[in-house]
DNA sequence: CGTACTTTTGCAGTCGCTTGCAGAATTATT
DNA sequence: AATAATTCTGCAAGCGACTGCAAAAGTACG
C-alpha cells in the first residue's frame, strides 16, 4: 500500500530525496535519512524499495532455464545459483522446459525480452539461431554444463570425466565394457550424451580395447529407461562384466534391472555412473562426482560480475570432477575378464 | 531494444494503438493490427509484450518460497506449479529459505513487497506475526502441505494418511512397531513431522498396541541423518518388526542403515516410506504416495484464480494419497508377532 | 556581514506501457 | 444525402520510482 510518495509525506520530504536516501547514492543529510527511515518503518515500507523497471533499465532479476528443474542435477545448479543470487540481492525466475514448446517461444525472446538482466542457461544448448536471439537481447548469457564460444560457461570435462570413470573400469581388469548412453536423438540436442560417450570410447582405445556395438544402449537419463533398456541389454549375448552409465540414475536402473535379472552388483556385474547423485551412496554406487552446487553458484557469480562490466570477455570455466569409488564395481580376477 | 514506440512508428499507428492491438482487447481493426504486427514481427518485438509494473500495478509474477528447493518434495511442487503458471502466462520467482536468517527478511517483506501479484508457500508454517505480513502485502497466499484458516490451501491428510500407512505394517502383523519421525525441535516449525506422527500413534492407540518411546528415533527428512538415527535405534534391545518412516529419504536412510546391520529388508525388518519418492520403485519401498506434482499446480490454478477474483473465500484443497505396496514390507507369521 | 563554496533538496522530466476520453472515420438508418 | 450509431484511434494523463538541474540552505572565510 505505502508507496515512495506516504514515505515522502510522512517524513516531510520530497519523494526524490526518499529515492535517494533509500539507496544511499548522492548527499542526503545524516538527520532527514534518519526521518526517512523512521518513516519508511512506520508505513512498513521496505527499506531497499522496489526497483522499477521502467525507471531504472533494469529488473534486478536474473532467468534460470532449464529443460527438467526437478531432475536432481537440475535443482541442485538451480539452488546453488539461488544461493548466489539471492545473497547478492537479485531475483530468480524460472523457466522450465520439459515440453518442448516452450523453447521456441523462448529462445525467440517472446518470453524473456525485458524481463530479465541476464539468462542461465542450465544444460541445454541452443542453437546458433536461437543463440543469436538470446545475445540479440542485449543481456548477459552464461551457461552450465556446455560451453559456446560466444558466451561464458561453467561445465566440467565430460569427455575427460568419461574417460577417467571408464579408465577404472579397464584398470579394474574389465575388457567387456557395456555403455548406458543418451539417447542420440534427443529432443533438447543435450551436448553431454555426445561428450560422455567419446570420453568412453577414447578410453577403450587407449586401451587397445575393442568396441561391440551390441554392448550399447541408450536411455533418457532417467531410471525408468534405463532399466529398461537395461533388460534389453542383458538379454543379448556375451554379456558385459561392467557399464559405464551416463547418469546415475541411470546407473540406478541399470542396478535394479541388475537385480531383477538375479545378478548381483558388483559380483556379477559392475556398474559406475555419473554425476554424484545424493543417493549414489545410498546404492553404493561408484560414479564421478561433479560440483553440482558450486556450478550454480559460480555461474550466478559470473553473471553478475558480467552486468556489471558488460564490456568483459565471456570466459568458460571448467570444474574438476570427483572419481567416487564405491561397491558396485570391483575388480576382476585375470582369469574372469 | 525495440520498444513499443519504435512498433507504433513502424506501423504508423500511436504506441496506444499498439498497445490495445497487442493486447487484444477493445477495438483495433483487423487491417490495423495486422500491420501492427507485421511491425512487431519485423522488430522482433514480443507479441506478449513486456507488462509495465507501474502501469499496470501488477508484475505478473508469482513467487514461490520452499525451504529446501533441491530436495525431491519441493522440486516436484515447484514443477508443478511451474508448469501451470507458464502455461497461463506468469513468470515464477523461486524464494529459497534453506537459511534460517533468510527467513525474518522474507516475512517482514523486504523481499517480496511489489515483486510479486501472490505467494505460494510450501511447507513452511509462517507464525501468526508472519502471516501478518503476509497478509498485509495485500496479495493472495497460498499454502502447500499445510493448512491455516487465513488462507487457501493444498495438502494431502498427513495424519489419515499416516494412520493408514501404520495400518497396513498392523496389518501385516507387525506389533512392535518404530517410528522414524522429523525432529520435533525442526526450525522451520513443519508440521508434517507432528501430523504424521499423530497419525501414527492413532493406529496404534485403535490397534490397542503400546507405543514405546525407544521405538521413535528422529531424523531431518534426509537420508543421511536418518541413517544415522537408524544406527541408533538397531542398537537398542527389542528391535521393532516394521518401521514407519515419515518420508521416503528417511526409509531409503533407514534402509540403508539396516542393510549395514546385516538385516534383510523386508525379511528381517518391514519399512514403510511416506511420499511417493522417484526412487521407492527403485528400492522397492513401499510408501504413501502423495501427489506431489498435481499439488503444485492445484495451487498454482488456486492463486490464479484468487488473483482475477481477490474477493473469493480462501478454501483449502485436500488431495488424495495412495499406499503403494512394495517389498520393503512383509506379512509376519503369528509366531513371530 | 558579505561573498564564495558545498551540501542538501525539490522540481520536473523520464522510463515504457496502459487507459479514459473524445474526436475521427466508417457504417447504418431513414 | 443527412443524421445517427458504431467502431477506431490518438492524445494526454497516469503508474511508481529514478535523476539532472538548479535553487535553497548551510559553511567557511576574509
């Protein structure tokens, strides 16, 4: 209800000067700031007072976009990037995207045109077309989990990270390395499928290891398809002594489909995942560990540090990942492999 | 960079014009709107303009305050309502309190005043003082999974829901029953943890069994905490047959611990879960599924919908639960009652 | 006490869009 | 064709803050 102007009349100044003393800019004596506050106190006006768009260019608050916000990685960036923000005063909004029609409208800037100071882009890389959109904008855009030269990025080594992960099986004596991979089609065109699974296959190369083709299956990184196509790939001949699963919770499907076949993990089968799902340890599941949170924070951190120089080159950052080793693999005996 | 006026100017018409066209209200001839959103087209101005909070006096946005927005529960809410709002066209402001010092300035709002057309609150029971402010910012409050007099609501029936899940371990035979309860000194002051509780103990008390206070141990909802507690509680004489855990992270904790204790589930031990988690399949955990997801958008459309009429009567929603059964649990023999 | 600085403050314009009102253009009626 | 009824459209006044400019007030100094 109390706006600048009851301030302004309360304390028997101009609602300028209540503007000015609010924010601290500029000279305001020492006693009118004091009425001012005690003014502002009274009417339970807020004491960093709502920004105006209109006014001031800007909005104070910062797009999150993201194609699943409920999926763990997801809300873990989201709520490291919060944290940041809301610390440095800044607001989130959010814009998920399981369904595809979303996207466009995104991406073409009918949603975000004004709304926002500057995009986070968690996991879903956009097109060059609609990458032109969202830089033509003319607002800060940093992304997660990939990186594009024409904007910074915070991401890990996914090709690295799928190596070393894969490395540990092959050091473990496994020779028979299934793969649980993304769906090469996906709808969002996510870079990390892609990425993972040439961090595996270089892995086998280095190690003079043969790919089977058949030893491959693919799943949207959730549980459900993957145990799925898990099934599928335990009905088929020659069966892998371990998989490399994209995604923990992929890993944890291919666990149960594991178990619901009789074989026992890690004695019949290993299975490492990625990512360092919360509830990794809980299934004692070996996976690489990625600093979710941390990449929320400093992709928030980022950002802001770009509004307030737009001028700075974009920069991309990348995190170091996390061999955690647990009990769902183990290492095979010569004459197993 | 395009705004309204250079549109108007492209089209020939007055920024009014283009506003109205827009918009879609009033009159503007066909040929008119069509040249004006040629215009727009060609601009690349969004057809669904940028709203004007000082003109319009609303944002057309919605804020969301959980306190924990990376565990499941509320990410699924907020999908939920997410999903609602974009569809009818408001932005969502996501408010995350998993600081406790976030919380005062949340509630005395600092925050929140003119940032927001409505509020959606999950899980987090404001004080009577709060609830002033609240209510005092002038705009619609929602509430999920929790209800108050003062305004709507969405939630499940935890204590029936409860009574119901405990049935079925009485039913299975069970008599010596434990309880793995939210810590009754919880900050946020929840109150599942005492309604799910409550629920508990009333089937105990229409069973006619006795409750045993070293039967309940407490844990913060996460799995961690509750695999500790879980320590604590195998460790005591007279070990329960089943275990209610008043949420699914707790049982997947609890499972977990006993596991570590060389205890079968379910054979050595029943465990029962609360809410429907992603994961209970995977676990096989058998749960009280509440629906978390349709929870969210209920509010959303419930505050949409206060929003247009402010005058309606807050009414409170109670959502179905479902018990899931699964094989965390198992029917006991009379003799090993 | 008058002059020259500084600091403080208010006026008024601005931001980008909405909207009441009334005049203009179009269509209908007689 | 003149008048009335409608439908469009533009003008201008907001909305609620921010801010450049200049006047007002306060200080310093001779």
């Amino acid at each position: 209800m109390a706006g600048i102007k009851e301030v302004a009349e309360e304390a028997g100044v101009s609602a300028a000067t209540v503007s000015r003393a609010l924010r601290g800019f500029h000279h305001v004596n020492a006693a009118t700031r004091a009425k001012i506050l005690a003014a502002a106190e009274k009417l339970d006006y807020p004491i960093a007072p709502i920004q105006n768009k209109s006014a001031l260019g800007r909005t104070n608050s910062i797009g999150v976009v993201a194609p699943y916000i409920s999926r763990w990685y997801f809300a873990q960036v989201i709520n490291g990037a919060e944290q940041a923000l809301r610390e440095a005063g800044f607001d989130l909004l959010l814009y998920n995207f399981s369904q595809m029609k979303g996207r466009e409208r995104l991406f073409q800037h009918q949603l975000l045109k004004g709304r926002v100071d500057a995009l986070i882009v968690i996991s879903l890389p956009p097109t060059e077309e609609e990458f032109d959109s969202m830089l033509n904008l003319g607002i800060p855009v940093s992304l997660v989990g990939m990186h594009h030269k024409r904007c910074s990025s915070v991401a890990i080594d996914d090709v690295a990270s799928s190596r070393t992960a894969t490395q540990h099986l092959v050091n473990q004596g496994h020779k028979k390395i299934g793969l649980m991979s993304g769906r090469p089609d996906n709808p969002f065109n996510f870079s990390v499928p892609q990425d993972r699974r040439k961090g595996f296959m270089q892995a086998l190369a280095e190690n003079g290891l043969e790919w089977v083709p058949s030893r491959e299956v693919h799943g949207d990184f959730t549980m459900h398809t993957a145990s799925r196509a898990m099934d599928d790939l335990l009905a088929r001949p020659n069966r892998p002594t371990a998989i490399f699963c994209e995604s923990d919770e992929m890993a944890f499907g291919a666990m149960q489909a594991a178990r619901r076949h009789g074989l026992k993990v890690p004695d019949d089968i290993s299975i490492i995942g990625f990512d360092g799902h919360e509830m990794a340890e809980y299934s004692d599941l070996t996976t690489m560990e990625q600093p979710v949170q941390l990449m929320g924070e400093m992709a928030a951190w980022s950002i802001m540090e770009r509004i307030r120089k737009p001028s700075a080159e974009p920069h991309s950052l990348v995190l170091p990942t996390t061999l955690v080793v647990r009990n769902s693999t183990r290492r095979l005996s010569p004459n197993e492999a």
